[in-house]
C-alpha cells in the first residue's frame, strides 16, 4: 500500500513539473518580440480543466482596450469545422447522403457541374471547384484544392436541407453544445468582436466585420478560446454526430501539407485535419486571412483531451511569421509531457 502511495504521489508531482514548466515556456514565448510580438490569447485544457491561460495585447485603440480571456474573435477558416458538423448532422437526421450531388440539395444551382460534385468531396475540398464561373479546375475527387467556394455551397445546402437560415442552424448548434459566447456574426455579436489588425506596410486597425455574408459558413463564425475547448469535447467525446458519422469525419482518402502541423502532409477530413501517423494523434485546424485581421489555430489530442486554442487579432502578410507563436505552443506542449 505504502508503494502505491509513493507511485501515486510521484506520478502527481511529475504532473505538476509538466505542466509548470509548460506554463514558463509559454509566457517566454509570449514575450518574445522578435520576429514580432504577440496579441492574443492563449488556452490550454486538459480533461475540462485549464492548463495554461492567458490574454496579451489590445482589443481595440479606443480607450487602449485590452484583450481578455473571454474576448470574441473571428475564427476565419476554423468555422469550417462547425459547418461541416452542421452538415453531418442533417445527414444523421437522413436529409443529406454524401455521396449525391450538389443539384441534389440545389435543384436550382446554375453551374453545370453542379451534377458532378459530391457533398464529401465540398467537406474535404476535391470538388475541383476553382471559381464559381467557371470550369472545374480539376476531376472531382482527385486532387486537393483547399477554397472557402465549397464551404459556401455547403452553407447553402445546410439551408436548403434544414429549411432554416445557416444563422439559425448554426446559432442552434451552439446553444446545443454549451457555448454561449459564440454566434453567427450578427449585429449583437458584433458588438463584442474585438478589433482586428493587419500588418502589411504600415498597421491598420479593423473596426468593423467585413467579411461578406456568403462566407461566414467557411470563414466568418465568431467564438472565445473557452467555447472552442467546450466544442472540442463535444465534438470528439461523441455529443454532437453519431459514431459512424464522426468516423467518417475524421477519416481521409486526401493528404495536405500545413506548416503549422510541420512539414509532412497529414490527412484532411471533413474540416479538420488529422495527423494519426505521429506518436500522439492529433486534429486540428488553422485560420488565417490578413485583411481581416485575424489569426486563429484550434488543436485536439484525443488520447489525454488536450485542446490547445491560439487566437490572434492580428494578421501579417508575411506568411513565414503568420503562425510564429502559434507553432511554438504546439511544440512545448507536444515536447512538455502532458500529452502522454
């Protein structure tokens, strides 16, 4: 009994070690100035409870507002998740078969390959689809072509099938999932975003939402670190889609490279991309668009339920320093312990 006791207090104690090491790591990194500074916030929680939390910088210049860990920000590309979730819900309900067309769901859509491309290929980006005016830029199905036109076609087939608005759906998926400082970007929501920042030649400070309409479904839903950690469980303990649904979410025929997820291409589901070929699995997806101002990166180990959630309001135009502090939290995680 007195051995299990030391066992017990040893592996608690190296526990504790882990994770206050993690915790200097990352504040030595936040502090870093070099190659730019960091504003934003920081979450990492493991089975629900917080790791490691922290908000740096300002929200907006007026009245030099600054950040804190409740902040709302624009998710950019990680809203792709949650209108794909949208999508594998209706096809739980038996609305919607992943391997029929777009004319299926959109009897009315104009283009003439509409009849061509399946919904799983809009989830995982092989449609093809290069512009919407055009001819597909490659055979459905074939090749990896990572573009917010199908996320706003599935916007739309969310719609159609549920026969409700996508702020509506969307609104609804998270009210069911617990978080309640997330939305649809309407006028009330807006309110509390915090400004975003681009960085090109001189900084330029983003007041107002700007992205359009048609493209809140891939690239413009809004969230807090803590909401997205709650989504993460929802979504990965099996709360929201049926097991078999979530198989296949998170299962790939298609790899794609992401300097975040280091250089090696990993798996791409249904918005999400899967790195089950590491020592620890991980999921997870990055968002970025420099004149909105925003940054943001959601991770996910599901073997010890680590989230690791990076949101910036700020953007650079120069790529190789876009996902700077971004990475380097992924790796002192990775490299701490506590996702063993």
């Amino acid at each position: 009994m007195k051995r299990i006791i030391i066992l017990v207090f040893s592996f608690l104690a190296n526990i504790a070690f882990a994770q206050t090491h993690l915790q200097s790591k990352i504040d030595s990194l936040l502090n870093l100035k070099q190659p730019r500074s960091f504003n934003g916030v920081v979450s990492v929680s493991q089975n629900g409870k917080t790791v490691y939390q922290k908000a740096v910088g300002i929200a907006k210049s007026k009245n030099y507002e600054l950040l804190k860990p409740n902040s709302k920000f624009v998710l950019l590309s990680n809203s792709k998740q949650i209108t794909a979730v949208l999508v594998l819900r209706e096809v739980d309900k038996g609305r919607i078969d992943l391997e029929k067309n777009i004319k299926t769901y959109l009897p009315n859509y104009p283009q003439k390959w509409a009849d061509s491309v399946s919904v799983h290929q809009l989830l995982n980006h092989t449609s093809g689809i290069g512009n919407f005016e055009k001819q597909l830029a490659t055979k459905p199905g074939t090749t990896f072509k990572y573009t917010d036109l199908n996320y706003i076609l599935l916007g739309k087939i969310v719609e159609s099938v549920s026969r409700n608005t996508y702020e509506k759906a969307v609104n609804d998926l998270f009210m069911v999932s617990g978080m309640k400082n997330s939305g649809y970007p309407n006028r009330l929501i807006q309110n509390e975003l915090v400004s975003g920042f681009h960085f090109s030649e001189n900084k330029e400070e983003i007041t107002k939402y700007i992205i359009p309409k048609d493209r809140i479904p891939a690239a413009g839903l809004i969230s807090t670190v803590a909401d997205l950690a709650i989504w993460n469980e929802k979504l990965h303990d099996g709360k929201l889609l049926k097991p078999e649904t979530y198989q296949k979410m998170i299962s790939y025929n298609i790899l794609s490279q992401h300097n975040v997820f280091g250089e090696k291409a990993i798996g791409y589901g249904y918005g999400i991309r899967v790195n089950d070929k590491s020592e620890i699995t991980e999921f997870g997806h990055t968002g970025i668009v420099p004149e909105q101002g925003f940054t943001s990166v959601n991770l996910y180990y599901p073997k010890t339920k680590t989230s690791i959630i990076v949101l910036e309001n700020q953007c650079f135009d120069d790529f190789s320093i876009s996902y700077f502090f971004e990475a380097g939290v992924r790796k002192i995680v990775l490299e701490s312990g506590i996702l063993k």
